[in-house]
C-alpha cells in the first residue's frame, strides 16, 4: 500500500511511505539537535571571534566576522529552530 499523505500530520507527498519515515525518525531528532547546538555555538563563538579580532588590533578581521558572519550564523540557526520545533 502507498500512503499519498503523512498519517500523523496530513501533509501530502508523492514518493509513498518512504518519504515520510525520515521526518519522525528518532535519529533524524536527534541529529538536527545536535545540528541546533552546533549552529547556536558556532553564532556564540564567532560574536566572540570577532570582538576579540577587534580589541587585539585586526579591525578588519573582526568587522568581517560580526558583519558578514554573524547574520549568517543567527539565521542558520533560527531556521534550525523552527526546524525542530516542527518535528
């Protein structure tokens, strides 16, 4: 039998029961927490990163780590939230 729709939440899709396996799994879970961490770390540290490039002297490192990468980072990981919160 194909299921044409998610049996826990409704949502359709077109490859059967394979397709939605993956989204309830527990190692799926766990993995995009870990994801989560990592994302919210990698934001701390390169805020981090950056203030300490500024206050050493390497302005230039610094501005391009708060200004470029820090957006970046925090939207990687509000995606990732929302993301988890959805499973």
């Amino acid at each position: 039998m194909i299921l044409t729709s998610c049996p826990k939440c409704g949502r359709a899709g077109s490859s059967g029961a394979s397709f939605f396996g993956g989204c309830y799994s527990p190692i799926a879970k766990f993995s995009l927490q870990v994801t989560l961490l990592f994302s919210w770390l990698g934001l701390v540290l390169n805020i981090g990163a950056g203030i300490y490039c500024i206050v050493t002297g390497d302005l230039v490192t610094g501005l391009i780590a708060l200004v470029v990468g820090t957006p970046y980072l925090y939207a990687q990981a509000i995606v990732f939230s929302y993301v988890s919160k959805r499973l």
